[in-house]
C-alpha cells in the first residue's frame, strides 16, 4: 500500500517539475505566449493537440456577451409593463362584471315594480268587476218575489259566499231588504238571518278585510 502512495507521490511531483521546466524553457526563449500557454496545459494533462482547439475554447468563453446593465434594466422594465397590462386587464374586467352585476340589479328590481303593479291593477279589476257583479245581482234580487229572492240568497249562503249576501243586502233598499227578510220563517232559516244580521251590525265584510290586512301588515 505505502508503494502505492510512494508511486502517486513521485507522480505528482515528476509532474510538477515537468511544468517548471518547460515554462523556464519558454520564458529563456522568450516564447512564453498565450499559444505556448495552452499548448504547456495539453501536454502536462495529456493531451496530444497543438493547443488551437483549446484556444478556440478559451476564445469562446471570452467572446460569450453578458448583457449590458441598460439590457438588464430594459428587460425588467419590459417584464412590469407585461405584469401592470395584466393588472390592468384583470381590473378592467373586474369592473365590467361589477358593472353588469349593477345593471343586473336594476333590471330586476324594476321588473319586480312592474309585477307588483300589474298585480295591484289586476287585483283592482277583479274587485270591480266583482263589485259590478254584485250589483247585478243585487238589482236582479230586487226584481223578483220576495221568496224567490230569499231561495237565491240561501243557495248563496250554503255556498259559503257568506259575505256576498251580506254585502247584497246592505246595498239593497230598506223596503226591498225588509220584505226578502220576512220571508225566513223557518227556525234552520231564522239562525241564517240572525247570522247575516250580526254581520251587518259589525259592519262586514268591509271590518274582516280590514282586519285581514291589519295582520298582514
């Protein structure tokens, strides 16, 4: 083992030497240049050129162009101009979509207005034209025999339009409502009038719709 490491040692040191001489021999001829150089390198190292191609390479690395600091400072203006556009860009979407969202919600709460008011006026018909309904009957109730009036009207109760009866015989005439109330006679009868009576002394149907919106409020 110690001839081994004896052996690396003279290697070493025969190599160190060998390169002492040959630069003490370039320097006395005075040919010491940057092609001896090269060519001193090959040998010691064991390469057999003539050093042209390790000058080629050397020649490479020095002509390798670094960018300039102006090139630099240009490339990453470049890189934040690209990087603000796209800010920009993503901003400018954002505010259309908050945009649309703003418009979106005007739509629809003026589409709701109008719905509302639509119903509103629907409801409004129907009630006229339900009220002109009941005056219809009302006037039809007045034209006939007091008992057939009384028969329609309990054909209405029994239909549980409770309120159109009361409502009918509130707009009729006192004569007219006195001779069609005469004519509940029998007791199941009398029950019926002392019911729509009491309805008309609380003022219904007008006091329960009254009530009924109360509540909803």
């Amino acid at each position: 083992m110690s001839k081994i490491f004896r052996g690396l040692a003279a290697f070493c040191v025969a190599t160190v030497l060998t390169q002492v001489i040959l630069l003490s021999y370039f320097l006395i001829r005075g040919t010491l240049n940057r092609s001896s150089a090269i060519q001193l390198i090959a040998l010691v190292n064991g390469i057999d050129v003539s050093g042209m191609r390790l000058q080629e390479i050397y020649q490479q690395g020095e002509n390798y162009e670094q960018p300039s600091y102006a090139e630099i400072l240009t490339q990453r203006k470049m890189a934040s101009l690209d990087m603000d556009i796209r800010l920009r860009s993503q901003q400018e979407f954002r505010d259309e979509l908050s945009i649309m969202l703003a418009d979106l919600r005007t739509d629809q709460d003026r589409f709701s207005d109008r719905l509302i008011a639509f119903r509103n006026e629907l409801k409004e018909l129907s009630d006229e034209a339900q009220d002109n309904g009941l005056q219809d009957v009302q006037r039809t109730l007045q034209s006939l025999d007091p008992e057939q009036a009384k028969e329609q009207l309990l054909i209405m109760y029994d239909d549980k339009r409770i309120d159109d009866v009361v409502t009918i015989l509130q707009a009729m005439s006192t004569d007219a409502r006195k001779d069609i109330l005469a004519e509940f006679t029998t007791p199941a009868e009398v029950e019926i009038l002392a019911d729509i009576l009491h309805r008309i002394s609380e003022g219904m149907p007008v006091s329960s719709l009254i009530k009924e919106t109360g509540e909803k409020l």
